[in-house]
C-alpha cells in the first residue's frame, strides 16, 4: 500500500453497496441536512435579532427558499464529504464509499456532479436495484460506484482493470 491504494483481498472483499443500505444512508444524509437547515435558520434569526431586537420577527422563509436552500446545502454537503472522505455521514454510518471506477475518491468536480444529480433526481437510486451492477443512474453517468468498506483510511480501492 504505498501508493495509497489497495490491491489484493482488500480490493476482491469490496462488494458493491445495495439498495436498502444505500436508502439507509440517505436517510441518515437527509437529517443532518435538515439539522444544517435549522442551523441555518438559527443564523439568520440571529443575525436579525442583533439589527433590530426591539422588531425582532422571527423568520418564516417561504416553502420554495426553504426547497432551494436545502438543495443547495445538500449539494454542498454531498460534495464535500465525497470529494474529501469518499463518505457522507450516512455512508460512514452504514460502512458505505463512493470510489471513482478506477478505485480512488471522485475528485470535486465529480463529486459536485454526482452530487447535483443525486438532489435533484433521486430516484435515479431505484437504477441500482435493476442494474445487475448495482450502480445507479448517477453512478453511471459520472462515473461511480458505492462500495462497502468499514475501514478508517484513506478511502483508496483499486481494483486491477477498475470496476466493470
């Protein structure tokens, strides 16, 4: 392993993740980004109570900035975890990695990719039960692949030949 990448049993023990831990995972996501929402709406209220406390209103934001900054700090959640870790919270909770298919961590372009995609269609997820790959439509289109692996490290697996 000096090249920061696995070969041997490491690589052959890396199964492809399913459907029920890859939701599992999600779901996970979807709560800390929920928490990051309200986290958000602590800041702003904040904010407006130091420039007016005396008119201070609580913030009531509209359903639809509401969806839009969620989509956003989703998408900037997602990508950092996966371009930096490989692994969201969710993802280290279920023993879950997203790899490039070569074996290495998507890089942040393909990251914000993979991650825009998995926001705003995320029933692209569903492909992963038909596919016999069990990859989903965003796997496939930028290039991914979701393994399980419950190691700490640096998140590198490389397959001889990548993943098929």
């Amino acid at each position: 392993m000096t090249d920061g990448r696995r070969d041997g049993p490491e690589v052959a023990a890396a199964a492809t993740a399913g459907i029920v831990s890859r939701t599992l995972a999600a779901v996970v996501d979807l709560v800390v980004v929920v928490a990051l929402m309200g986290l958000a709406l602590l800041a702003v209220a904040g904010a407006r109570f130091l420039v007016s406390p005396v008119g201070f209103r609580w913030p009531s934001p509209d359903w639809t900035v509401s969806l839009v900054v969620g989509a956003l700090l989703a998408t900037g959640y997602l990508t950092v975890a996966w371009a930096t870790a490989g692994r969201s919270c969710g993802a280290a909770v279920l023993g879950l990695r997203v790899l490039s298919v070569r074996g290495s961590r998507p890089g942040w372009f393909r990251a914000a990719v993979r991650a825009a995609l998995c926001v705003v269609f995320p029933l692209g997820l569903a492909w992963s039960v038909l596919g016999r790959r069990r990859r989903s439509l965003q796997d496939l289109l930028v290039g991914t692949v979701v393994v399980y692996d419950w190691s700490p490290g640096d998140g590198h697996l490389s397959p001889r030949g990548g993943v098929p």
